[in-house]
C-alpha cells in the first residue's frame, strides 16, 4: 500500500539501535503506524532517499523496508532521527529532511556524554507521560534500567539483553540457539536447550523484580515502563512470576517515539 499527497504534518521519527533501525509515522501529534527494519548500507539508503525513487523497490529492499514506509520516504517528509550507532547516522546524512536530536535537546538534568539517547528520551517521555518518578526498563538487545524524578536523570544499569545472552552461548560454546517462546521453560530442567533458556529467562526476571522493588522503596508513587523488543515477552512471563509487582508495570512500546515527538514540539 502507498502513500500518496502527504501533507505538511507529516513526518517520520526513526530510532537507530543496535539490531535494528525502528519507524514511527506520525501526522501532527497523531502516531499512525510503526515498523522494525533491518540497519541499511549506505546504497540501499541512497536509493530509498533518491527523489526519483521507483516502485516496485529494488528486490534488495523488497522484503527489507515495507512499501508503505518506502512510499513515505519517497516523498522526503522531515526526518527525525536519534541513534545510538554513529556510523548509521552518518549514512542517512543524504536524506535532505533530517534533524538529528542529541542528549542537549532534553531537557534531562544530571546526564552523562555517553549516556544513550534512546535512554534519555525514553525516561524524560515516561515522566512527562505520567507525570511521576518514572523507572523505564528497556527490553531491547541490551536490557537497560533507567530512573529519573522531576526532571532530574538519577541513574540506571545496563546489562545484556534476552536474544543477545541466547545468541553469545551459540556463539561462544558448542550448544544450541533458541528462539524464545511464550511458554517459560521449566525452571530445573534436564535437556540443555532448556536448561540455557530457564537459566537467561529466570535470571532476567528476577534482576528487573530486584531493580523494581528497590526503585519503588525509593519512590512508592512511581511509574514503571517497560518497552523495547522483548517487552511483551517478558511481561508476559512477569504477570505468571511476580503478578503484584506487573500490576505496577505499564508496557509501552512507543515511549522513544513518545520523546522524540515532544523534542520535536519544543525544538521545532
């Protein structure tokens, strides 16, 4: 399906992580869709921003990049970007609408230089959204706890996430990969792809319970946000382990584009 006479409230916010590049189409404040791609080369990118960009795509972006954000991109509406791969950003420096947000456009105190910009805007959304302490955790290729209260970033961790633990024993030992599933894994199993999955699964889930818990000793009143890649996944898994602690839990898969969208109110 195309895409045809955008109007001047049209735009796209495309968030550059680690595994995948994520697509949010917005008109004015009205989220309209999103989409996961793969990252691009710098030729499958200069052919999507090219203004004479054809259809059908060619059949390297055939099964990479849906026709419906081909058909947007074609048409060149602004582009907001915030990436945590430097060497993407630079590739879609070609695209002729975009306005790269950094850390200085949020307005987050406290902050570091290295802190990552899917991190701020994801926490300073969550506690605009809400309007309390906010803990995001977020369940992409890494797993990542960040807090913050009344416009101040109080600090978080970083640990690897569910696919990238699955993914290193395969990489690292002779055993076998797994793809996750809905159903938990029994917890002392007795076959070694289960044993891989109980071990991950069951640890991930205890370490967000203890972050949790020691975020809410600190702020009983406080919003918790879980989104990223994995976040219905493992929420899923949370409501059958911890169902108190999930009721406090709201999952919200577009908070970074929930940021970037009052980045854009503020800045342009």
């Amino acid at each position: 399906m195309g895409v045809t006479g955008l109007s001047e409230s049209t735009w796209l916010a495309l968030a550059i992580g680690n595994s995948r590049l994520h697509w949010a189409w917005f008109e004015d404040d009205a989220l309209k869709q999103t989409w996961d791609t793969p990252h691009l080369s710098i030729e499958a990118i200069a052919t999507l921003t090219a203004p004479s960009l054809q259809f059908p795509l060619p059949e390297n972006l055939q099964n990479a990049v849906p026709l419906q954000l081909a058909s947007l991109l074609g048409q060149q509406p602004l582009l907001l970007i915030a990436s945590v791969v430097p060497n993407q950003t630079t590739f879609w420096q070609s695209y002729p609408k975009t306005w790269t947000i950094c850390l200085d456009h949020i307005p987050l105190r406290g902050t570091y230089p290295t802190l990552g910009i899917d991190r701020a805007l994801a926490v300073w959304a969550a506690t605009t959204i809400w309007n309390l302490p906010a803990l995001v955790i977020d369940a992409g290729t890494a797993l990542t706890f960040t807090g913050a209260n009344e416009g101040q970033f109080l600090g978080g961790a970083i640990l690897p996430g569910l696919q990238l633990q699955l993914r290193s024993l395969t990489q690292t030992a002779a055993l076998p990969f797994l793809d996750t599933q809905i159903a938990a894994p029994t917890r002392w199993a007795t076959h070694t792809a289960d044993a891989i999955y109980s071990g991950i699964l069951y640890t991930l889930l205890a370490g967000i319970r203890d972050f949790a818990e020691d975020w809410l000793e600190k702020f009983p009143k406080s919003a918790i946000a879980l989104t990223g890649g994995d976040s219905t996944l493992l929420f899923t898994h949370l409501q059958q382990r911890f169902p108190n602690l999930a009721t406090q839990i709201d999952v919200a898969p577009a908070l970074i584009f929930q940021g970037m969208q009052a980045v854009k109110r503020q800045h342009l």
